[in-house]
C-alpha cells in the first residue's frame, strides 16, 4: 500500500490526472476515511475539470477533519467564480521584464506530500527569518528557500521598502521554480534592479509553455 500511495503522489507531481484518480480510489477501497488519500483524488478531479466530484470529496474531508486546511482552501476557491472560470489553468502570462522579474529555483524544499498540492500559479509568501527567504504556499506551510545569494539581495531591498510578489511556476518531486516580480522600488534604488539578468528576451509563461514576447504580440495580431 505504501508503494500505490507514493506513485498516487508522484502521479499528482507530473499531472497524470486519470492514473491519480485509479490509484487514489484504490487505496480508498482499502482506507476508506484517509484524508490525505481523499484529498489527492479530489485536487486530481480538479486536474481534470470535474469540480463537482472534487467538492464532494473535500466536504467529506470536513466531516472527518472539520478542520482539514487543504479541504478549506480548496472548497473556498470553488465556490470563487473566478476560480471556477479559470479551471486550474493559467490564463494570465508571467511576462519577464529585464532587472523586475525572475523565476528561480528553490532549494531545501518541502516533502512530495505538500509539494503535490502546489498549483502553477498558485500565490506564495516570502518569509524573512534568520537572513533567509522562505517560500510558503496558502497555508503558510515551508515549501522551500530561495538561493543565498538572491536572499542576501533582496533582504537588502525589502528591508528598505521594496515589495515583491511570488507565485508557483512548476512542482515536480525534487525541484519547485518560482516567479518573482517587483511590485514596488524606493527611489533609493531607482536605477538599481532587484535582479541581474543577462537574457536579451523578455519571455511570456502560459501552460507550461515559454514564448517569446515578440511571438505573443505576432499571435495577437492574428486573432484580431
């Protein structure tokens, strides 16, 4: 059973929605009441669109864990009208600007059990502690450090005013990227940029997929 429950969590990791759902129900006809397994097959009928499968289950959670924080999230984010239009995908792009944004690759992270529930695109917070940057999802739960070198730069910044926001970019089993960007810069450092960049291409992130911001504007053009 041990070895079903990790490829159950290893097929959430890669998104395989139709084997998480077979694995999932499988361990369930052994333990019935297992929230984490209840949990993982209802964010896989989310993976596929079946959000009133996927409620079904969270509320069932609540029975069991009336205060279960994944089943909370979850059920609050469907009953979001924008969170229902959406559907778990990202329709809105990360586009890259030189010195103000930067996807980063966290280090330290967090078991696959937490990691499996990380959305691309889902918000995170950035956690100063001890001259580090910590990363947590929605739940304010660690799901990983940033670089020193980058925590020893941008605490330097936050310190005197400037503001960022964070987001998931991908989440497999051992290895969780980030987006960064600078929502505010003190004048102070008005010429100086959060993040040293050598690429010459500001890139777009929609659906796993990276295009250039050339392309993007191409692709507008012809949809108009």
């Amino acid at each position: 059973m041990l070895q079903i429950k990790s490829q159950a969590i290893h097929t959430a990791l890669v998104g395989d929605w139709e084997n998480a759902i077979t694995l999932n129900e499988l361990i369930l006809q052994e333990e019935p009441n297992d929230i984490d397994t209840i949990n993982r097959l209802a964010f896989a009928f989310l993976g596929i669109g079946k959000t009133k499968e996927a409620k079904t289950l969270y509320e069932k959670v609540l029975i069991l864990d009336m205060q279960n924080p994944i089943a909370i999230r979850n059920l609050k984010r469907l009953e979001d009208p924008s969170a229902k239009r959406t559907n778990l995908h990202i329709n809105n792009l990360f586009i890259e600007e030189p010195g103000k944004t930067k996807i980063i690759e966290l280090i330290n992270i967090a078991d696959k059990k937490i990691i499996s529930h990380l959305r691309s695109g889902e918000r995170l917070t950035l956690c100063i502690k001890r001259m580090k940057i910590f990363a947590l999802d929605q739940d304010n739960q660690y799901i990983g450090m940033l670089p020193d070198d980058l925590c020893k730069r941008l605490i330097k910044f936050i310190h005197v005013g400037n503001k960022y926001e964070a987001y998931t970019r991908t989440a497999e089993s051992n290895k969780i990227t980030i987006f960064i960007r600078e929502l505010k810069r003190i004048n102070k450092y008005k010429n100086q940029p959060s993040f040293v960049s050598t690429e010459k291409t500001k890139l777009s992130y929609t659906n796993n997929n990276l295009v250039t911001k050339n392309q993007l504007e191409h692709k507008n053009e012809k949809s108009h």
